[in-house]
C-alpha cells in the first residue's frame, strides 16, 4: 500500500499557514484590547476627575446660612482620597 506523502506535506503546509494566521489574529485582538482598556482608563479618570470639578463648583457657589448653625457648605471642600 502506497501512501502519498506530497497530500500530507500540502495539509501540514496549509495547517501552519492557519496557525500563523492565528497568531497574527490573536495578537491584533490583544492589541486593540489593550487600547480599549487604556481608552477606557481615560474616560473613566476624565469623568472622576470632572465630577469632582463639578463639586467643586456646586459647593462654592451654595449660599451659606446665616446665624448660629453652619452649613456643609461653609466648610472647605476636602477632596476624597483615591
């Protein structure tokens, strides 16, 4: 019984072509991955960061109470610690 080798050496050529490709594959996803994490990273410091600004704003601009009792607003703004 004769076996074609030259079959076998065609699929094992076009299953490392496809292993190849894979890899490549694998590590574009990884990239664009470790992008959107970073972009994400961003967005999210952006949006604390202008919450707190926000804050910032709201509280300075509260009228303050007159008389014996004070208000949280006549306190100096202290910012959370991260």
């Amino acid at each position: 019984m004769k076996v074609d080798v030259d079959i076998f050496r065609k699929l094992g050529d076009k299953s490392r072509k496809l292993v190849d490709k894979l890899k490549k594959l694998v590590d574009k996803s990884r990239k664009l991955v470790n992008k959107q994490s970073k972009v994400l990273d961003k967005s999210q410091n952006c949006s604390s960061s202008d919450a707190s600004s926000m804050r910032k704003r709201s509280d300075s601009k509260a009228p303050s109470r007159s008389g014996n009792q004070t208000s949280r607003y006549d306190e100096p703004y202290i910012s959370e610690a991260k």
